[in-house]
C-alpha cells in the first residue's frame, strides 16, 4: 500500500467519524427560536438568560453554568442526555416528560449559541 492510498483511506475514515458523531445541531438545521422559547419556560429560572447558572432560582450544589468549559468540552450527545434525563444528586429535573426529543435538540442548539 502506497503512502499516499494510505493518506486518502485515513482521511476517508476521518471524514465518516465525523459524519456518525454530528449530533446535526448547527443552528440553521435547528428551530432557535422554539430552543429559545422552551430555554425560558423550562430553564431559565435556574440556568439564567445567558446559561450562566445565575437564574433567580438557586440551588446547592449550583446549577451548571452552560457557557464553562466543563459543560461545552462535553460531548452534545451527553449534554442531550441531561437534558433528557435529567441529573442524579442534583436539582436538574428530567424534561423527557414535557419535551419532545426534537425539542430537547432545540433548546440545546440554542444553548449553543450563548457567548462563552
């Protein structure tokens, strides 16, 4: 095998990882304004206007804040997940029951467009 066959088959297999792993969430595919809309009924309160964690609502341990790199560094299919499920030995509740999982997409698609 040629240096360069070998090049063009990594590059190859380098492109399908990127495409199996896009979770399809840029903001021109996604509803932003359905995202913003759900973000201020179900989220804001706690998670703020900017996803800051400073909503009026406060919790011990404090609510995530959406624009940190601990958040961001997480893959989106793990922040759908809490999203969906919500997270254990915090006040982070499920919204399964009240989104849709298209719903859940928007609101993070558009948690994603907050400044860091």
């Amino acid at each position: 095998m040629t240096i360069a066959r070998l090049a063009v088959i990594c590059a190859l297999m380098a492109v399908c990882w990127l495409l199996a792993s896009a979770p399809g969430l840029t903001a021109g595919e996604r509803d932003l304004a359905r995202g913003k809309k759900l973000y201020e009924k179900y989220c804001l309160a706690c998670h703020g206007t900017q996803g800051r964690g400073d909503g009026a609502t406060q919790f011990d341990p404090p609510v995530a804040d959406l624009t940190s790199s601990e958040v961001l560094l997480k893959p989106d299919s793990r922040l759908l997940k809490s999203i969906h499920e919500g997270r254990p030995n915090t006040a982070m509740d499920a919204w399964k029951s009240a989104m849709s999982e298209d719903a859940i997409r928007d609101v993070l698609a558009y948690v994603l467009t907050f400044p860091r």
